[in-house]
C-alpha cells in the first residue's frame, strides 16, 4: 500500500516510514530463518526508505527507530554473517543505541516502543549496552503511563531485578 502512496506522493515521509518499516520487519524476519542475502536486500531496502523519509522531514522522530534498530541489531548478528553485514550494511552499535533514544524521547508514535527496546537493550545487551538503573528509570515512566499492564509490571520487575535491587522486585 506504501508503494501504491507513493506512486502518487513520491516523497510522502509518512508513506516513505511505513515502507521502511515493512521492509525491516521482513528483513528481521530473514535474519531468524537465517536468510542472510533476503535479510541484506530488506534492510537496504529498509534504510534507504527510513533515510529518504528524514530527508523529507528531518523532525520525522519516529523514523529514528527504524535507524538505531537497523545499526544495533546489524552489529549484533552472528559473527559468520556479521563481517557481510559489517563491510555492506554498516551497523552499529553504540550509534544504533543513540538513534533509538532519540526516537525514546522525541518520538510521537514509537516513543514507547523504543524505550522498551532500550529497557530490553539494558538488560540483556552482551555487548557493552548493558544499563540496568537507566532501565529502571525508562521502565518506571512506562508504569506510571500503563499501570495496569501486567506484561510492563514484569518487565519492571525483570529491570529492577538485572539492577540487582532485589527487595523492591519482589516488592
């Protein structure tokens, strides 16, 4: 439907995200079947829809995501695939980690989805990500915004466990 859009609206930044997005999210898919070339050809796709989407609306925050979700996880995937994906993609990390804040803080629709993604980052990265307190910190705002979600009451159970403050988890 993106690319119907964008026949007509050829630089909609909206039209150009939402394609992006399908594109990553088919790539991410690839990458769990480990499809490595279809993964390669969705997340070029992917990124030059994201990044033509910014280029049109450079306050387009939510597209950020897309951007650090591509640099982190790029920089993540297996070491046998990862040197293909390092010298033709160009993930990552620590960059991945500040464009998914930048939609964390600014964004209008995946602000809360990027900061459980930073939550999930910070608690379970092996690569150096790892921040339990500020996984608190973001997990305690999304509480307070969804108080009776019982999914986000575990995840702020499992961030003040990774911070090791024991006694408030089983609180």
């Amino acid at each position: 439907i993106a690319q119907m859009w964008l026949k007509a609206h050829p630089q909609d930044p909206d039209a150009l995200l939402v394609l992006g997005c399908a594109h990553g999210m088919a790539g991410r898919m690839a990458i769990v079947r480990r499809q490595w070339l279809r993964a390669f050809s969705h997340g070029r796709a992917a990124m030059k829809s994201i990044r033509a989407a910014l280029k049109a609306e450079p306050e387009l925050y939510d597209a950020w995501l897309g951007l650090g979700m591509f640099d982190y996880y790029v920089d993540t995937i297996p070491r046998f695939a990862g040197w293909l994906a390092k010298i033709m993609l160009g993930g990552d990390r620590a960059r991945g980690l500040r464009e998914i804040t930048i939609a964390a803080e600014k964004g209008r629709y995946t602000k809360t989805a990027a900061q459980l993604i930073l939550v999930e980052i910070y608690t379970e990265d092996l690569f150096g990500g790892r921040n339990p307190p500020e996984a608190v910190r973001l997990m305690s705002g999304i509480r307070a915004k969804y108080p009776d979600s019982p999914m986000l009451h575990s995840a702020h159970i499992v961030a003040l466990y990774e911070d090791r403050r024991i006694a408030e988890a089983l609180k």
